[in-house]
C-alpha cells in the first residue's frame, strides 16, 4: 500500500505500507472495519473503526494481478493542510468450488427416520404424508354437536327469561350483567356466550383448515409406487403399527404442485427411466442430484430438464399440426376437383379432432382453455380453406 503524508513544513512523503482487516461490526445496519499491520500486530489509528461509507472499492487496481480489493480510506484525522490518504488492500474472498460444497447423501443418515426423513425431503414428489381425514371429520362433528348444546342452552335461557317476566335482560346486555351483579354472582348468559365463542373459534379453524387441506392433490401413482418401493425395500423402521400409514393410499397427500407436471411429463419421465443409460443420466440429471444418493435404484431427475424435452416435443406437435392441414388442403383445392373443398372440410374436422386430443393430453389445460384453443384452431384451418377458395375462383374468371 502506497501512504502519502504531509509533513509540517509542507513536503509530501511516500512509503509503501501494508493492513490488514482485523474486525468488522455492523452498526445500525452498517459496516465499519479495524485495519492492523500484519508486521507488527498494532491496530490502526490506536483500534479506530473506518466505516464503510469513506470506503471506496476499486477491485483489482494495483493489486498486482491478485485480484485483491483496494480500498481507500480518508483518515478520520484529516484536515485542509494535513492530508492523509491511505490505500489499503483487503484479500479477495475465496471463490467457491464444487469440491467445497458439502453434499449429505440419504445413506450418510442414521437408519430409521433420520433416513426417511432424508429420503422424502431430498424430492419434491417424495414428499408424501397423510392427511387424517377421518380425524378431522371427527373432531368437526364432535365441535359441532358441541356447539349444537350450547346453542340449546342459549334458546332455553332466554325463553326461562321470557317465561318469567324478566324481558329486560334479553334487549339489553348491560340490564343482564347489572342484575347479575346485584345477585353477587357472574352472568349466566355472558358467561355461556364465552363459551360458544372460544368453541365457534376452534371450530372455524379447524373447518378453515380442514378446506385447506383438501385443496393438496393426492399424489400420482408413480410417485405413490416410487415412494412405496423405496420403503419396502430399505424398511427404515422397524415397528409395523409405524409403517402402516403407507398403506393408506387414499388418505395421502402430495407437498408436490403437480398442475403441470402431469400425464404426459410422467410418460417421458418413464420413458427416460426405462431407456436409463450413462447417456441420459448424464443428460438429465445435475451433478447435484447424482450427489444425493448412491443407490443404485434411485434415480434423480432434473424437472427443468425434463420440461425442456417435453417442450420440445409439444412444439414439434404443433408445428406439425398447423403445417400438415395447410399442405394437404392446399394440395386438394389446387387440383380443381370439385369435391376438393369437401373433402378440405374433412381433413379440417380430423385434424382439430387430432388438436384437440393432443391437447388434452400432453397439457393439463382446462376445459375452456382447451375449448378456446381448439376454436383459435379451427379458425385457423378455415381462413386457408377460403383463401384457397377465393384465389381458385378468381382462376376460373381469369
């Protein structure tokens, strides 16, 4: 580091100088440094903190190819005659390799449910529990009859008020508690009405969460046989009355989102699976997911990667969809057969028939968004019929 300062008599000095960060603190959100000579071990300016807004980062200037960060620091003790300008060099962070990353393997997990812990969590399509319906219908109906005695309990302690001649205290809430308080004793009615109210509480929640729950999908049959055969086959735990919540297969749900990663998705997936070689695995699968087991029966494949091969096709599809029509109408309407325009309407029926189908099962789309694309498709097919129809009768005329 190069240090410049200015003598009494006016004369600038030059030397050459070296710090080091010895701490750093985070102050009200922000950063302030100690610098140390790495010779002598004394901290800089008797341990004063340079905060970050009188650094300056010029990264790789001067650092002699190190790439080390220059920073320069206006001394605290700087006037308008002394100036103390110091350029300090603070080591570059080390840059993060592959070899330096920690990579826990299901297997490196105790057995039992350590392992099946880390099984389950290491994909999103393992992430399979159960949903307890039937407790959560149970303890609904238990609040709910629940509920039920004490709304009858309300209804007959008003009509006992109103048999009695004592209507005041049905219209007015503060007539109750004042009578109440006369006797010396709590309010029946207020008393009873916070009860229905801590019990109308835990019942919406458990209702509000119950309908939550139930909007998680139930997992696929691949991912359902993937997960089973897992556990089967390494049987993590060893108590049955524990591993019988994986025979409920109706009672499961998926962690997973699954709206597009449907039928079609799942068919490739197999597809890979079985044609499983060095090739694919190299190819669909990252040098993290490889990372994550070394089971020989476990495969881990990159979504991403798979949406992309499935893309790919579904582009292909459409492509041939929309082009093979146009050729072939154009073919039949250029031959001046006169049956040509109906056997155009034909070939226009099969193919959005065919759209229609490829959509339904290479997407998940919905009903009206497989309705609007096949109307846009067929929409398409009949603009070419009629413009092939137009320009053969201007022919005719010509």
């Amino acid at each position: 580091m190069i240090v410049t300062k200015m003598t009494p008599d006016g004369r600038s000095r030059t030397f050459n100088k070296a710090f080091t960060v010895h701490a750093s603190q985070c102050v009200r959100g922000s950063w302030e440094y100690q610098l140390k000579d790495p010779l002598t071990g004394i901290l800089y300016e008797d341990s004063a903190w340079f905060p970050e807004r009188k650094l300056r980062f010029n990264w790789g200037e001067g650092s002699q190819g190190s790439g080390d960060a220059i920073i320069n620091i206006l001394s605290p003790t700087t006037t308008a005659v002394n100036t103390d300008l110091q350029r300090i060099y603070f080591p570059q962070a080390p840059r993060l390799v592959k070899r330096s990353v920690d990579k826990c393997k299901v297997e490196d997990y105790q057995d039992g449910y350590p392992r099946q812990a880390a099984f389950q969590s290491s994909e999103p399509s393992f992430s399979i529990y159960r949903a307890f319906n039937y407790l959560h219908s149970r303890v609904i109906l238990e609040l709910q009859d629940e509920l039920r005695c004490l709304e009858d309990d309300l209804s007959n302690m008003d009509k006992m008020d109103f048999d009695n001649g004592d209507e005041e205290r049905l219209k007015s809430r503060g007539h109750d508690l004042r009578q109440a308080k006369r006797k010396k004793t709590e309010s029946a009615r207020a008393r009873l009405i916070a009860a229905i109210r801590d019990k109308l509480v835990s019942y919406d929640e458990i209702l509000v969460k119950a309908r939550e729950l139930n909007v998680f999908q139930r997992p696929s049959k691949r991912d359902y046989r993937s997960f089973r055969t897992w556990f089967w086959n390494e049987k993590p735990l060893s108590y049955e009355l524990e591993e019988e919540f994986i025979k409920r297969k109706e009672d499961l749900i998926t962690l997973r989102n699954g709206r597009e990663w449907g039928g079609f998705d799942g068919l490739v997936e197999n597809l890979i699976r079985k044609c499983h070689c060095s090739f694919t695995h190299r190819l669909f699968t990252t040098p993290e997911l490889r990372g994550k087991s070394d089971s020989k029966y476990i495969y881990y494949y990159s979504s991403s990667r798979i949406s992309i091969l499935v893309n790919l096709i579904l582009t292909f599809t459409i492509f041939v969809l929309l082009v093979l029509p146009v050729v072939t109408m154009y073919k039949l309407t250029s031959g001046g057969n006169p049956t040509s325009t109906f056997d155009a309407i034909g070939i226009l029926v099969v193919f959005t028939l065919l759209f229609s189908a490829a959509m339904s099962v290479l997407t998940k789309a919905k009903r009206h968004e497989l309705f609007a694309a096949s109307a846009a498709y067929c929409a398409v097919l009949v603009v070419f019929i009629s413009n092939f129809g137009g320009q053969k009768g201007l022919g005719k005329e010509e």
